[in-house]
C-alpha cells in the first residue's frame, strides 16, 4: 500500500512541480524556523532571563534584541505558511480538476454499451469522490516533507548540541515513523472499503432519485428508505472503524514527544550537573521536542490518507483506462442532399448475450422513408443504434452514401446522421439552448425552422417568453409529447441527410405524428429517414417496410404488400391498432 501510495504521489509532483516546489520550499523553511526558534528560546532563557533573576536586573537592550528577534522569526514563518498552504492548495485543486476533466471526457469517448455496465451514481462517485480521494494527501504533502528536513536539521542540531541527548531523538524518530508504518497497515482495508461503500451509497441514492416517480406512485419510500439505509449503516459503520483506529493513533503521536521530552529533561539535568551543558542548550532541546510532535504528524496525515487515496486512484484509473472505444476514420460522407443507408448481413450481439440481429440486410434510399415494425424484441432500437454507430456489428457492415461507418470521421458522422431515441432527452436549460445546443450556426430562425417542421412551434410560441422559456430538470414543465417534439427539432436544427426515429413520436397525438413525418417528407432540404414505427398511420406514410422477427428481417415492402402477404406482420399491425382503440376508448370513458 505504501509503495501504491507513493506512486501516486510521484504522479501528482510530476504533474504539477511548480506548485509542490513552492509549497516544499515554503514547510522547509517552516521546519528551520521551528528549530532555530527552539534555540532562540533557550538562548533567550538561558542567557538573559536565568542572568535578570539572578542578578535582578533586565536590559532595555536585550528585551528590545529578543523582541526583534521573535517578531522577525514570526514574520518568516507566516510568510513559509503561506507559501506551503499556496502551493499544497493549488496543487491539490488543480489536480482534481484536472481529473474531474479527464474523468468526464472519458465518459464522453466511451460507447453506450460500456455505460450500460455501470450504475450512474457509481460514474459520479468516480468522478467526484474517488478524484477527491486520489489527492487528499496532497495538501499535507509538501508540511510532511519540510517535516522530513526538519527532523535531519534537528537530529544534526542535537549531535551539535550534546550526543546523549542526541540518542534521545534517534529512539525517538523511528519510533514515530513506526507507529505510522503500523498504523497505515491497519488502515488501508478500512479506508478502502469506505471509498467503496461511498460509490455504493451514491449509486442507490441516484437511482432512488432518478426513479423517484416510480417509488411514489408504487407506495415504495418506505422500501427505498430501508434500502438505502442498509448502504448508509454499512458505510456509516465502516467510517467509525477508521474514526476508532485514527482515536487511538493521535493520542500515541502526542505522546511520543512528549515522552521524549521528558528523557530530554532527566538526562538533560544530570549532564547539566556535570557541565556537559548549559542551561540554554537544555532548554533549548526540551523546547524542540515540545513543538516537534504537530509538524511530526504532517507525515502520518499522508501515511493515513494513502489507503484512501489508493482506492480512489485505482477507481479513477479503472475509467480513464476503460477500453472499447469506436474509432473513426478520416473520410467524409460523399455528395449532397440525402443519404442512403445500407445494412449488409449484420450480425449483433451483446456480450455475454446470444445474437440480437442475425444477417440484417436492407437500404434506406436516398430521401427515402422506412420503417422498422417489429414486436417487442425483434431488435429495431439496436438497428438504430448502428445506424449512427453508437455501437459496431459482430459482423457485416452499415455503411452511407456507400462508406463504411468505422471510416467516417467523427465530425462526418455527426454531420450526416441524427437519432431521436426513445426515450426524450432535455436539458436543464432554455427551449432555445436545447434545440440549438451552441452549435455554430444554428441561429433563432434555423430554431424556428426545426421547430416547425417538428410540430413544436405552436406550444413554444405559446410559452411565457417563448425560446427563452427554462424547461426545467429534464423538462420536467413540458409534456411527454412535447419533450419527444422538442428533441426531434434538436436533431433537425443540424440538418442531418438521415434522420433515425427510434420510436421518437409514441407519446405525441396520431394526428400529430402523422403531420410530423409529412413534413419531414415535404422538406426542401430533406433527409433519408429510417423510423422504428407500429401505428399503421405512420407505416402507411412509408416508402418501404421492413418486418423483424427474432433479430431477423424476415420480409421487406411497401405496408400494403405486406398486410397481404405476411400473417405476421398483419396480426402485429392490427394488435396494435387493437390496444390503441382501447385506449382510446378508455380515455373516453
């Protein structure tokens, strides 16, 4: 664990010097101040006090001398604290900003698929607690090596002095680094597991928040309370076995020196008495012991914190480290206007999970529309995710404009392609900053434009200050429906050549979705459109169907061939009709 911690320590100093140079520089000063002004007291006691009771009198020169002397000493020594908490302040902060950074580009760089494996509230954890804990050894950091010239300033000082006082400090010393060698071994599985416990009590709390809606309307608080209390008591338990084993570590560091300057008093009077030393080196010896332990304790605050800094070290490198990454190429996608997409034998499966799509092959033509219908499972929403490459096949290819996806640049593909998924997205944020996110030129009049194709300029207009209007946390003051119109117009604003409706309108009225895909169709620009769809009055506005089964495209179409000519695809079609009539009829009741 030490050697791990150390480790991780030359990584923070090598990454940023300058600051650790600064506060080394500013807690090595300290510790030389702290010793000479152990000297400056015995010589002050030894030489002007013991002489002014002894002969009754106190020179105006010498108080004036040791005033001065005292006071320049302190204004030395505020000026290294600062210099020390500067640079270990800096530096800690600076060091976990710089990996929250990383932290989160990584989460952005990395596929879905790699998300899907961890809980959300475990990525926060790695991001903000597991950083925090990475470094919390930095700020007594450079106080723990000043410490280290101090003890070697110290232990030359007292040989210098007298050497049987001397061997006092050399018991003395190892003794301290002992205790926290002991003390770090006994604390390193403690501190991590709390570190784990923390990311475990972050993700239950997130997904207890995250699905608060569904804990209410169930009636389960109650169940998400105990549950969350479980996680609590394990971390809040194991958090009081580091606070128990820390109480009896201080009070052994406090006595230590303590105990040392006792010896220091008793061998100090006997080779007092025999003139070995005077009274100003006694004093002085005593004194130094007396300040030593505070300094002293920098180091075990490192040894201390380096389980936990470890553990979160080792959290933080497991994203940063995390593989699977897609990537791209150099070239662009060919042409102008709409693009075609192609499917050729495309096989897919998640790992650890049999084949979701078995030898998928179909095109979307150019400023064409298809459509996905399929039950439950059949594999359309993974067809929309390889269609913008969210994920790559096992085998085949999906290429546009007859290019390879994995060949595309990034910018390219993001250019070329745009998913509405299922389930809408909205930010924190205005109506304006969620349709244009910032993108260069995206302006109010491209808004409007996207807006209005997406059926959404009537509920904006009618906000209280229209684009400007804050949507909320996740737009919580917006329908379903207007959330799924709002996303859509998102994904126009960039005027993509193939636009992918992953199921993207299921919320919104028949009517309404109907209006939506006719004017996507009627666009001037235009783009190719594959939509995941099972409304029989979206299908119709299709130019080609493709029927899914079991991950496999088992008939391709127009929707009129298809209801004559696939029993399957017909009692899908009108199963679903048959629910939306339900509903419809149970509204109205």
């Amino acid at each position: 664990m030490l050697g791990r911690g150390l480790r991780v320590l030359g990584r923070a100093i090598r990454t940023e010097p300058r600051l650790f140079t600064i506060g080394t520089v500013g807690s090595s000063l300290f510790g030389l101040l702290v010793i000479a002004n152990s000297y400056v007291v015995g010589a002050v006691i030894g030489h002007v006090v013991v002489p002014a009771f002894t002969e009754h009198r106190a020179g105006t020169r010498e108080l004036a001398l040791i005033a001065a002397t005292f006071i320049g000493i302190s204004v030395l020594r505020v000026v290294s604290i600062f210099g020390r908490r500067l640079g270990a302040g800096f530096m800690q902060f600076r060091l976990q900003a710089r990996y929250r950074s990383a932290v989160t580009r990584r989460y952005l760089a990395l596929p879905p698929a790699w998300h899907s494996r961890h809980a959300t509230g475990t990525l926060l954890s790695n991001a903000n607690s597991d950083v925090e804990a990475a470094f919390v050894p930095i700020a007594p950091l450079p106080f723990a090596v000043g410490t280290i010239v101090m003890i070697l300033a110290a232990v030359i000082s007292l040989f210098v002095t007298d050497w049987v006082l001397a061997l006092v400090g050399l018991c003395l010393f190892p003794a301290l680094f002992g205790l926290n060698y002991v003390y770090s071994r006994r604390m390193s599985p403690r501190q991590i597991r709390a570190q784990q416990l923390r990311g475990k009590v972050s993700a239950v709390a997130h997904e207890s928040f995250d699905g608060a809606l569904v804990v209410k309307t169930m009636g389960r608080e109650a169940d998400e309370s105990r549950r969350f209390r479980v996680h609590v008591s394990e971390l809040r338990d194991a958090l009081i076995s580091v606070g128990r084993l820390r109480g009896l570590f201080d009070p052994l560091m406090d006595a230590l020196p303590s105990i040392g300057t006792l010896a220091v008093l008793l061998l100090g009077a006997w080779r007092l008495q025999s003139g070995a030393i005077s009274v100003a080196e006694l004093v002085s010896v005593a004194f130094l012991f007396t300040v030593l332990a505070f300094p002293v304790r920098a180091i075990g605050w490192v040894v201390a914190e380096l389980p936990r800094s470890v553990a979160g070290w080792e959290r933080v490198q497991a994203v940063l480290g995390a593989g699977g990454d897609l990537a791209y190429g150099s070239a662009t996608t060919p042409g102008t206007g709409p693009a075609a997409l192609s499917f050729e034998q495309v096989t897919f499966s998640y790992a650890g999970s049999a084949d979701v799509l078995h030898d998928i092959s179909f095109t979307v033509p150019a400023g064409k529309t298809v459509a996905l219908v399929g039950a439950t499972g059949s594999g359309k929403s993974t067809i929309a995710s390889l269609a913008v490459r969210l994920v790559d096949p096992d085998s085949g290819t999906v290429s546009v404009n007859g290019v390879p996806l994995p060949d595309l640049s990034s910018a390219a593909l993001a250019g070329t392609a745009a998913l509405v998924p299922q389930v809408p997205f909205v930010f924190d944020d205005t109506v304006r900053g969620n349709v244009t996110l910032d993108r260069d030129g995206v302006a109010d009049a491209a808004a409007w434009a996207a807006l209005r194709q997406a059926q959404a300029e009537g509920f904006v207009a009618g906000l209280p200050e229209g684009l400007d209007t804050a949507v909320g946390e996740r737009g919580t003051s917006l329908s379903g429906g207007q959330r799924q119109r709002l996303t859509l117009a998102r994904a126009l604003a960039g005027q993509p050549r193939l636009l992918v409706l992953d199921d993207a309108t299921s919320a919104v009225d028949p009517r309404v979705e109907a209006a939506i895909l006719a004017s996507l169709r009627g666009s001037d620009a235009g783009a190719s459109i594959l939509v995941v769809a099972y409304r029989r009055a979206t299908i119709a506005l299709a130019d080609e169907v493709v029927y899914l089964e079991d991950g496999k495209a088992v008939a391709t179409g127009t929707h009129a061939e298809l209801m004559a000519a696939e029993p399957g695809y017909f009692g899908l079609v009108t199963a679903y009709e048959r629910d939306e009539q339900d509903e419809h009829d149970h509204s109205r009741r």
